[in-house]
C-alpha cells in the first residue's frame, strides 16, 4: 500500500491544486510534494537491502489477458524514487519568486507527471510501466508547449513526435514478449515473466534494438538527440528541471530493467554498438557544450554528455558499470536542477542567458557563489562530491568492457572541467556588465531550495555506501541472470 501511496498522493494533491485558485496553488502543490517526500523516508527507512521487491501491491486490471495494477519497490527502483520525491518540492518551491499564469493548472501538471514518474520507477507489470511511460509525457507536454519560450510549439512537437515514434517500437516488443509467456490464465504481462523467456538470439536482437531506441530517445543517446537542446532552452525552467533532473532517467532505468534481463544474446551481440554510440555522445555533446554562450543550453549538452556515461555504464553488463548508472542518476538529477536554478536566478535578475553579457557576479554574491562552486564541483565529479562515485564506478564499468571505449569515454573528466569551469569562470569573476551592475544575493526562498541539494552533494560523496549498499543485492541478481 505504500507504493501505491506514492503513486496516489501527487494525484490526488495535483486534482486538488487543479480545482482551487490560483493565487493558493503553489502551496497546496508544495504541502502536497511534501507529503510525498515524508512517505518516501519513511519507504527508505524500512527498505532492507535485499533483491526482493518490497512493499509490493497488486490488483487485477484486465483480468482475462492476465494483466495487472502491479507495482513494488527494490534495489534498482530505490534511489530513483527518493530521487523524485527528493527533488519535486524543491522543483516547487524555487518557482515561488515567478509567476505563472493559471497557476493552478501548471502545479496541477507537475504534480501529475511526478504521479507518473512514481508509476514508472515501482511498476512490475509490463503494460503498467508503459502506460505511466506514455503518461509522464503529456504534463511535460503541456508545461513546455503552454508556458515556453517563442519556439516553443514547434520544439514541443519534434519531441513529441520523437518520444511516441520510440515507444511504439517498445510496444511492439511488449505485446511480441506478452505472447511468449505462459500462465494459468493463458499469457502474462508481468516483467519477472520476461525474464524467464528463452527467445534466441535473432528474436533477442530486433528486441534488443526496439527497446534500445525507445530508451534511447528518452535519455537521450546519440545519434536519437536532437530533440532534447532545443526543449531543455525552449521549456519553462521548472520543466527544463523535471526533464533533466528525473524525465531522462526513465530511459535509462528502462534498459537496467528490461533490456539486460530480458535480450542477454542481444547485448552480446548489439552491446558493444551501444556503449560506441554511449562514448560517442559523452565526446560530442561535450565539445559542443564548450562552444555554448547560452547557459541553459550549456548545461543542457553537458546533460547529454553525462547520460551517454550513463548509458555506457549500463551497456557494460558489470557491476561497477550498473551500480555507477544508478548511483550518478541520483548525482545527476541533484546537479543539474540546482544548476538550472542557479541559471534562473541568474536570468532573472540579468534578463539574459548569454555568458559574454556576464561577469562580476561573485562581486556581491557571496552565497550563490558558494553554492554555485559546489554544484558545479559535483558536476565535473569532484572527490568527496556525489559526482565523483558514480564517474567512478561508471569508467571502471567500461574500462572492464573494453579497455579503448573506457579511454575515450574518461575524456568526459577533462572536458567537462573545461565547460563547467568555463562557465563559472565567465558568469561569475571579472568585472561587472551592465546587466550584473545591482545583482542581488539569493533570498531565503532560493536558499531554502539551493541548501538540500548542496547538502546531498557532500552526503554521497561523503558516505557513498548508505546509498551503494541499497543498489548492490538487486543489481547483483540481475546480472547474474544476464550471465547465467
């Protein structure tokens, strides 16, 4: 019943803030996020460290084709719920000092596609997962096409087009593994029932490759990118926050959960091709992410750099490499919110994202320079940050697999030095602009949002185990599976 809470809650709240007033809608979705936070602690406090899945529920759906209202909670779904529910309110509450017009309308959205996020991350039927897969992008939707920048219409559509274009490939794999299943009741569509399947290995590798490029569309992988610069720039920032802080992990949990156990002999034949297209994009998307004098638009090919690491690590099939995966979508997700706030802040008080047009910030800032030094210091994976541990294990994850790959791949140190430094380096030291002449500290409201993030990021990079140890058992059975 607790799972089922956490996708009930945010539903439930998000109904609610629809139907009241505006001026009152930010803190009902903020009391709301809230109390979804609350029930994760209380999740995380009585998870035990096992592969089994926990707090699990199940309620008959489409009963005749053995289809269920199914969803529980293990080692591989653990941090990405606390990583919702962690970053939510926070998403929330730094929208307090904008405006919005029907403010109830856009809290409503954001607590829904934080209702779909839940169901995505704790489903264990096949059909489940996808339906709260289809559905966490109608509110990402509507956030970007109504309250986005001039574009905004046009990029909205191509990313659209891009996400539903992939999930239809999922789909046709989902009903294909469907039909191969047996049970009492004729077929099943429960993922564990996946596993069990003993397809060879032409079948395994056209799987491989329809549930590779749905996945890959969502978080993105070279070369299935392009969307993702132009909605990132053109979203409203807390948007911009729930695509890259959470919406992209979708991607990459999908392949932990369904293409490692389910195409073993398609990951040994296709596997390699992915990590290349994996390394591919770290070097690529870094090297543009230099050349960026939009900050948004930095931080959002740095995104893709980062998650072609990601992906590398997972296509690695080791331990470090999945385990890494998991332990960055947590880091990654606390990072870039709190840089994407950082650049808000910063447009707010300037009117503008071009970091020529910076300079001299730090000159009467001395908070957000701090905070923005250490998400920044996450960001480039500092040791003893929460950047650090998952780079780590993510490079010895693909070193394991191929010692070249691994080379290339650890360019994302150096590079993403270079374009993070370079940012801080720009937008917050030399002499003042004329847009930076009577910048503003943060006030109370953005410390409140920028302080749990910071303290997160010294909290995993301090005590790395009090999150490693909740991942190990899971992943540990799964990649016994591929390797059976």
């Amino acid at each position: 019943m607790l799972t089922l809470s956490l996708i009930l809650i945010p539903l439930i709240a998000g109904v609610i803030t629809l139907l009241t007033k505006n001026n009152s809608a930010k803190q009902l979705a903020l009391v709301g996020a809230a109390i979804e936070l609350v029930l994760a602690v209380v999740i995380y406090a009585q998870f035990q460290s096992t592969a089994a899945q926990q707090f699990s529920f199940s309620y008959p759906w489409i009963q005749s084709a053995g289809i269920s209202f199914a969803g529980g909670i293990d080692g591989i779904s653990i941090l990405l719920v606390m990583l919702t529910a962690f970053l939510t309110p926070l998403i929330v509450l730094s929208t307090f000092r904008q405006p919005y017009k029907n403010a109830s309308t856009f809290y409503a959205l954001i607590l829904f596609m934080q209702a779909a996020l839940m169901g995505v991350f704790t489903a264990t039927d096949a059909f489940l997962f996808y339906l709260f897969f289809e559905a966490a992008l109608i509110p990402i939707y509507f956030l970007a096409a109504v309250w986005g920048g001039e574009d905004r219409i046009k990029v909205t559509f191509k990313f659209f087009v891009y996400t539903i274009f992939g999930s239809l490939f999922m789909l046709v794999a989902l009903v294909y593994l469907y039909y191969q299943t047996t049970s009492a009741q004729g077929h099943t569509s429960e993922i564990s029932a996946f596993y069990k399947l003993a397809l060879d290995a032409q079948k395994q590798g056209w799987i491989f490759w329809a549930f590779f490029i749905a996945f890959a569309i969502k978080m993105p992988v070279f070369p299935f990118h392009t969307w993702q610069p132009d909605t990132y720039t053109e979203s409203p920032t807390p948007a911009t926050m729930l695509l890259a802080g959470i919406m992209l992990k979708m991607g990459v949990y999908g392949v932990i959960r369904f293409v490692l156990p389910i195409v073993p002999l398609g990951l040994q034949t296709w596997g390699t091709t992915a990590i290349v297209l994996s390394v591919i994009g770290i070097v690529y998307g870094s090297i543009i992410a230099i050349q960026q004098r939009d900050m948004k638009r930095l931080i959002a090919y740095s995104s893709f750099a980062h998650v072609g690491l990601m992906s590398a690590g997972v296509f690695s099939q080791t331990l470090s490499g999945v385990q890494g995966a998991l332990i960055q979508m947590l880091a990654h997700g606390i990072n870039v919110v709190g840089l994407f706030f950082i650049i808000e802040i910063i447009f707010s008080r300037t009117k503008t994202r071009n970091i020529e047009q910076l300079g001299g910030i730090t000159q009467r800032t001395p908070h957000l320079t701090v905070y923005f030094m250490i998400l920044m210091l996450g960001s480039v994976a500092l040791p003893l940050t929460n950047g650090f541990v998952g780079e780590f294990l993510l490079l010895r994850g693909v070193y394991e697999s191929n010692i070249w790959l691994g080379a290339i791949a650890g360019t994302t140190i150096i590079l993403g030095a270079v374009y993070m430094l370079r940012l801080f380096q720009k937008s917050m030291f030399g002499a003042k602009s004329a847009f930076t002449e009577h910048f503003a500290d943060l006030s109370f409201s953005e410390r409140a949002v920028l302080v749990p993030l910071v303290i997160m990021v010294f909290w995993m990079g301090l005590y790395p185990n009090s999150f490693l140890k909740l991942t190990e058992p899971a992943v540990s059975n799964l990649l016994q599976m591929i390797h059976y």
